[in-house]
C-alpha cells in the first residue's frame, strides 16, 4: 500500500514527564499497533511537559536529564525507519526543535514552530497545536512571545537542561492549576470561533490540540462541508483523531483489553 493510501494519525498532548511508565508504554503499544497502516504521525504539540531542542539533549559524557525521554524517542525513530513520515507541531511546552531530530536522531522530521496549511486529499487542512485559539489571552501570547526567541533560546542553552527543566516544572504546575486542574465538562468556546474563522479564509478543515477536550464539529460554510476536530490529549483521555483517505474521519480513543 503506497504512503499516500495509508491512514494520518494525529495526537496531541500527552505530557510525558518521564516518571508516567503507564501513560508512555500505553502510547509505545498504541505506536506498535499503529504503524502497519499510517503512513504519517502528526503529533500537535506537547508531547513532553518540557521539550527543548538541547544540543545535548543526550549526552554521552554524563547522565542526560532526559534519559527518562529516551523510550519514546527510540519508537519515534523506530516507525520513521518503517517509512512513516512524522510531523510536528509545536507547542506551548515545546521550544527550538527545528533540527533536534536530525541532530539527535537522524530523523527527518518536520517541525513547525506555529500552524501550517496541508492538502488531505485536495482539501485545504490547517493544522497547529492551537495555543493560539483565543486572541484575547493577550497575557499568554505576551509571555509566549517572550519564551519563544532566539535570546531566550540562548539563555535556555546556557542554563542548560536540568536547570531548565525544574524552572519549566515549575511553571507548568502554575499553568495546570489555572488551565488543567479538571476535566472540562464542555468545550472552550474559542476554539469553535477560530475554527470558524479559518472557514471564512477557506480552509475545509481544522485540526487542533491544546484544550485537552476532544471534540469534532461540522459547519457548512458557503455550501462547504467544513470539519474542526480537537484531538484531545493523550494524558487523559488517550484520545487522538484517525484519516482516512480520501475523505474518512475518526475521532478515537486507544482502549486496551
């Protein structure tokens, strides 16, 4: 079967810290079960709690700081030697990961630091991590401006990676009590409204991430069958969204026994 008659995944969310064994072999036996029919991972964004392209992130003169990372990367380059190719998009815990895969890995991934456009099957796709959904949260997008550039990329680099780490814990369990604390019993609202908007600029599908509430929604727009999905989060819900060419899509959970 070529590539391009295999199926998309596309995850979100998981979070891995390192110290959640269940969690990661869940979405290690998930990749397994996976790669005989996906011809592409899309993974949108935070996939660690903390992810920064270190240039040694993996050191062989010392005990790296994220050893505890090691299993997923080795099931990431494992199903690109399959020939699945991977995408990611990055995103509110992911920083300067442009060449840290071909660096580290030998992998050709492709990053992208904000959302981009995909043809699926002749239908315009836009794609991103959606942290930047609500353009009211004018604070948060002040202090993502502020984290991802080059001269904080710089002072990461020089404080180097168990000092960042513990400074990014610190400041994802500020983010969790104020966004993550609950399961959310409804959707956030500015995610169906961004959807919407990118309707209006013709896209026929959204696909997003970062809300951690899966959810799909049909719009007609202009006579457009239009189609947002929300992946979810692999942390909770192990939720993540399946396409199917050419035009079949399903929005799943990884259940096991």
């Amino acid at each position: 079967m070529a590539r391009s008659e295999k199926d998309w995944i596309f995850v979100s969310d998981a979070h891995f810290t390192g110290q959640d064994p269940e969690s990661m072999e869940a979405f290690l036996r998930f990749l397994d079960s996976e790669k005989k029919q996906i011809g592409y991972l899309a993974i949108l964004g935070d996939l660690f709690e903390f992810f920064f392209g270190f240039r040694n992130f993996f050191s062989t003169e010392k005990p790296s700081a994220f050893t505890d990372y090691l299993p997923v990367f080795n099931k990431l380059q494992s199903v690109y030697h399959e020939g699945i190719r991977i995408k990611y998009f990055e995103g509110n815990h992911d920083f300067f990961l442009h060449s840290f895969f071909s660096e580290q890995f030998g992998m050709e991934v492709e990053v992208y630091p904000d959302g981009c456009e995909e043809r699926l099957e002749g239908k315009r796709a836009y794609i991103a991590h959606g942290d930047l959904a609500n353009p009211k949260q004018w604070t948060y997008r002040t202090f993502r401006r502020i984290l991802k550039n080059s001269w904080t990329y710089h002072l990461i680099h020089l404080a180097g990676p168990r000092i960042s780490r513990r400074v990014a814990q610190k400041l994802s369990d500020m983010s969790y009590q104020k966004y993550h604390n609950d399961i959310q019993p409804a959707s956030p609202p500015a995610f169906k409204a961004f959807a919407h908007q990118k309707f209006l600029e013709g896209f026929d599908i959204v696909i997003l991430g970062h809300s951690h509430f899966p959810e799909e929604v049909e719009e007609p727009i202009e006579g457009r069958r239009c189609l947002y999905y929300n992946v979810g989060d692999w942390m909770v819900h192990r939720s993540f969204l399946r396409f199917t060419p050419p035009d079949r899509f399903k929005l799943d959970r990884f259940l096991e026994g």
